[in-house]
C-alpha cells in the first residue's frame, strides 16, 4: 500500500482519508444504506489509521535510519583511513 497512491503526498493522503471517513459516517447518519456504509466504513478506517502511521512514524523512521546508515559509512570510512595510516 506505500506505493498506490504515488502521485500524492503521504500527508495528502491522510487528510484525503479522514476526510472520506468522516463523510462516510455522516452518511451513514443521514441514510438508510446502512451495510454499504459500514463496509466503506471499515476500509477506509483501515486506509485512514495505515495513512497515519506511515505519516507520524514510518517515514521519520526511514529518515532517522538513513542518516544513521551515512553516519556509519562515515565512521567506517575514518575507521579504515586510521588503519592505512597506521
């Protein structure tokens, strides 16, 4: 699911989310199309929660563990010139 919707920000996606969620359940308020609205109801609980945690904690994540990739790189690089000097 990361990469279906690509030609939109994860954070657009989101909000896109929420927002069908929430039209999802004032719809089922204002309806009678009761079990059409649950099932839409449930998917799109499903794709608004995976939204956000890919928003608040996968993609940080990813960022942390790149710049912690680069910082080891760096160290081995300095660890292996130390060497050669030595």
């Amino acid at each position: 699911m990361l990469t279906r919707y690509a030609g939109m920000t994860p954070k657009s996606q989101s909000y896109l989310f929420t927002f069908g969620l929430a039209l999802t359940f004032i719809g089922m308020m204002l309806t009678s199309m009761w079990l059409p609205m649950v099932a839409g109801a449930i998917i799109l609980s499903m794709l608004t929660v995976e939204a956000w945690v890919r928003v608040l904690y996968i993609i940080p994540l990813n960022q942390k563990l790149t710049e912690l990739n680069k910082r080891v790189d760096k160290l081995q690089q300095q660890l292996s010139q130390k060497k050669e000097s030595d």
